[in-house]
C-alpha cells in the first residue's frame, strides 16, 4: 500500500508518543486483567475453608432455610442458596452481614449449616480480596485513586490507547508484506523488539480494538447513559447500562422493616431448579437470591437465579442470571439469561463478553489470559523501542544520556518489574493470611512492593537495573510454586491451586530465561 512517506512519519510520530504516555499504565491494565480472567478459580483456591459442617442437600434446604430463620428473623429479608458450595461460597445458606452493602467487591456473610444432629451452626466469613484487589489495579490502571478518578483517567488512557492502534496499523501498512514476518533475531537488539513488537501487535489487533472501545465505554458508561436518558427517555433513568450488570434484582433500601417471611406458596429451590431447567435447558444455576420487599403491610418476593451457559455470552464477568417467580418457577425475566435474550439485550451483552471473555468457557479463558499477557509485553517492547532508538541517536550525536531517556528507562523496567512482583508476593502470601487476605493487607503488599522496585530502578546503574529486577521479578513467580505445596500440605489450598503455581513457574522460568539471554549483565 502507498502512502506518502510525510504523511507515514507523522502518524509513527503520533503512535510513538501516544504510546509513550499510555504504555506503562496498559501493562498494568493487561497485566492485571489476564489474570483477573480466573479471579473466581482464584478466590476459591485462596478462602481457607471454614469450620462448618457439610453442607446440607439441596433436597433438605428448606428444613435449613426454617431453623435459620427462627433464629435469625432479619436473614430473611435478603438470602442466597448456594448450588454448589465451594470455598469462596462454603454452605448452603448464606445471608449479608450488612444488608446495605453496596457493590460488588467481597464483603462478610453468615453461613449457615446443620449439623448431622440438626443442630444449627453459623458463622461470619468473606472470601479471600486478593482477586478483587488484582481485577480492581485492572480496572484503575494501577493507580491508587478513588474509583471514579481512576475509571476516568483509564478511560482517557484507553482513548490514547484506541489512537495508538490507529496510527500503528497506518504507520506499519507500508511495510507490511516486507516486515510482517522479518523475526531478525541474529541482528540489533533493536531490531528484534522492532520484530517482536510488529508481529505481536498485527496479529493481536482485532483483540486490542475490542479491548480499547469497550474499555471507553465502561470508563465513561455514566455520561454516556445519562445523555441517552435526556436526549430520547426524557429524563427517565436508564437501568441497563454496564455498570448495573452487578446489580441485585429490588432495591433493599425500600420498605417497612426487617419481618418474617412466610415459606407458603413458594416452591423447595430444588423443584424451581427443575422447572428452570425445562424452560433454559443448558442454563447451569449457581446461586439461588431471595429478596423480600415489605410495602404498606404487603410482602413481595424476587427471586434472582445467578448461573452461566458455555454455549451463550454472559452480561456480567463470569455469569448471567433470570429473575423467576419463586411461587411456581416460571422465568419473569430473561433480560440478561443467556441464550434467551431479546436481540437488543443479546448484542449489548455480546459487546460486554468481548471483553470480559465470559463466552466459551474454559478455553476462552485461557486464549484471553495469554492475549492480555501478549498485550502486556507489547507495551513493554513499544517502551523498549523508544528507549533504544533514543539511545541510539545520542550515541551518534555524541552526546551523554538526557534526562529524558533515562527517566524513562527507570519508569519501564521499575513499573513493569514492580507490577509483576508486586501481584506474584500477593499470591505467595495470600495462602498464609488470615481469611486469604483483606483488601488493606494486598493494597499495603502490593504497593509497597511497587515502590521499591521503582526506588530499586533509580537507584541501580544502568547495566544492574534490568538484570536484577527482572530476576527479582522471576524468582517471585517461582517462589509461589512451593508456597502452594506447603498450603496444600497444611490443608489450607486446593488440588487446583497447583495450576496456579505452575503457569507461575512457567513465567518466573521465562522472565530468567530471558535476563540470561539479555545482553545486559550484572557488574561486579
């Protein structure tokens, strides 16, 4: 393809700066997000069992559901039936500990479970916040920032990213059919990241504009909803964007009171489980969510069934849910059920999943991990590109390294070294923390760990920065692999905690591979 050589110049101008500005806070983004595509598997490897009997059958919840509540009146104003209980979700029945939590970061419940007497047992647990810590620094780009400030600021990030894309492909199209497959490995190191960085970046794009657009959206879903609701809703509040896909059928806040709820007319959750299953076949429930509104001396019931299909896009990060009556099973709303949606819901939904890669099951999962980490390590060699080719041109000049270069160089290796570093001790420590660790604990961990390998990357000469912190990096990840098999052996970690420790070991192996092969070494 033909393009004036000014007009390719100005747009490689363009993406080298943009790119400059945005890089580091997208490897965090990237980083991050890949391994925010198992944060469910994650909480459920690092939330230590609680001490509680087996849970009951579901057969037997109702039986369950009536002891509880004798003891427990207000529990039965809002409660959720766990399918199949696992580690971050231990029993049976479990209730808030505060109603009027809003959100959906983790927060304390009571478990509730029978004991092979009757005898009812109930404890306060949350599950482990080291996922939702790695899936917020996701989200915020890293940047210790109140919610809303760091949702807006990626959402400028992701604008310059979208613009980056852009003037990349222009920049590249000339070059195309010549360098697209040119890995020059035996030449200049510039040459290889240039290789590296083209190869990665063409064969990844569809990814990365997806990625770059639904991340505008979601950073500025607010504006955006808020400006449909005025120029065609006429002020009406729109109640479907993004934001709510997290949001709980009723709103709790309404009503006359905590009261007791009456169990007559409704059906055993296994019968409504079966009629479900006759109306979405394919739909796997997990959690059945009772919500009780009290009005004027009158009581209504909502019932919300959370749950996934492998085969259909789901609205939220890991499932979609149906909002059923819970008096005769009958599905009320099918807005966000998978599969059964109408075609508006199904597209918006359709664009949501590309992001989050909630469609496909497993292997999706994984084809997102190892896309977010081949993003990851696209920003890096974009940072590596600037820097050489910087370099370079000093060195020609005759002149000593400016400021500039230098500054930037610290940036590079201490952000991504202290990123990666940063989340491999979370997951080190996480197994021996109480609870799995709190949310303030993996702030504390993490960002301390930040700073000092960025303080590390100043401090350290040139040709000790890379070396040392990348193998401090490398060494982290490893170091998970025999955390996980003490935990596992004290009984406080799961068989498939193990698939974690060893995609650690794989990358630890390869962040020391490559300092070994780097043509920096250690200095004496």
């Amino acid at each position: 393809m033909k393009i004036r050589p000014d007009i390719v110049q100005v747009y490689r101008e363009v993406h080298s700066w943009v790119g400059i500005l945005c890089s580091l806070f997208l490897f965090v983004a990237f980083y991050a997000g890949s391994i925010s595509m198992f944060e469910q598997p994650l909480q459920v490897w690092l939330t230590p069992a609680p001490s509680l009997p087996q849970p009951v059958e579901l057969a037997d919840t109702p039986q369950l559901l009536q002891k509880a509540f004798a003891e427990y009146p207000d529990a039965s104003s809002h409660y959720t039936v766990v399918v199949n209980p696992d580690n971050a979700r231990p029993a049976r029945l479990m209730w808030p500990q505060d109603p009027t939590h809003r959100g959906h970061g983790p927060q304390d419940y009571v478990l509730a479970a029978l004991s092979p007497d009757g005898e009812l047992h109930t404890l306060v647990s949350r599950p482990s916040e080291i996922p939702f810590f790695i899936d917020q620094l996701h989200e915020q780009i890293g940047l210790p920032l109140p919610h809303t400030a760091a949702r807006y600021t990626m959402g400028g990030v992701a604008v310059g990213y979208f613009l980056a894309l852009v003037s990349g492909v222009i920049a590249f199209l000339p070059a195309l059919k010549k360098m697209l497959f040119a890995l020059r490995f035996g030449s200049a190191t510039r040459k290889v990241w240039l290789d590296l960085h083209n190869l990665v970046g063409v064969f990844s794009l569809p990814f990365h504009f997806i990625i770059a657009a639904t991340a505008v959206v979601f950073a500025f879903h607010e504006p955006i909803f808020a400006l449909q609701g005025k120029l065609f809703q006429q002020g009406q509040p729109v109640a479907h964007g993004p934001a709510q896909q997290h949001g709980h059928a009723g709103d709790r806040s309404k009503g006359n009171g905590t009261r007791t709820v009456s169990f007559e007319g409704q059906m055993p959750p296994q019968a409504i489980l079966v009629e479900l299953q006759k109306q979405a076949p394919g739909f796997v429930a997990d959690t059945l969510e009772y919500t009780t509104q009290s009005n004027r001396g009158k009581s209504r019931t909502t019932l919300r069934i959370t749950g996934h299909d492998e085969r259909y896009p789901t609205r939220g990060a890991s499932n979609g849910f149906a909002v059923v009556d819970p008096a005769s099973g009958k599905v009320l709303s099918a807005d966000y059920l998978p599969g059964h949606q109408s075609a508006g819901f199904a597209a918006l939904t359709a664009f949501v999943a590309l992001h989050f890669g909630s469609y496909g099951g497993l292997p999706v999962r994984w084809g997102y991990y190892c896309l977010g980490l081949g993003g990851a390590f696209l920003f890096y060699t974009g940072c590596r590109l600037w820097i050489i080719a910087r370099q370079k041109r000093e060195q020609q000049a005759g002149n000593p390294q400016t400021r500039a270069t230098w500054l930037l160089s610290c940036l590079t290796t201490g952000c991504i070294t202290g990123c990666i570093t940063g989340i491999a001790i979370l997951l080190l420590c996480a197994p021996f923390w109480p609870l799995g660790g709190t949310y303030a604990q993996a702030s504390l961990v993490y960002y301390t760990v930040f700073l000092l390998c960025m303080s590390l990357a100043f401090l350290l000469r040139e040709n000790q920065r890379d070396p040392l912190l990348f193998c401090v990096a490398g060494c982290a990840n490893i170091a998970i692999v025999p955390a996980v098999l003490i935990a596992m052996v004290e009984g406080r970690a799961i068989l498939p905690s193990l698939g974690v420790g060893m995609v650690a070991l794989v990358l630890g192996c390869f962040l020391l591979r490559s300092v070994k092969r780097s043509t920096c070494r250690l200095s004496a």
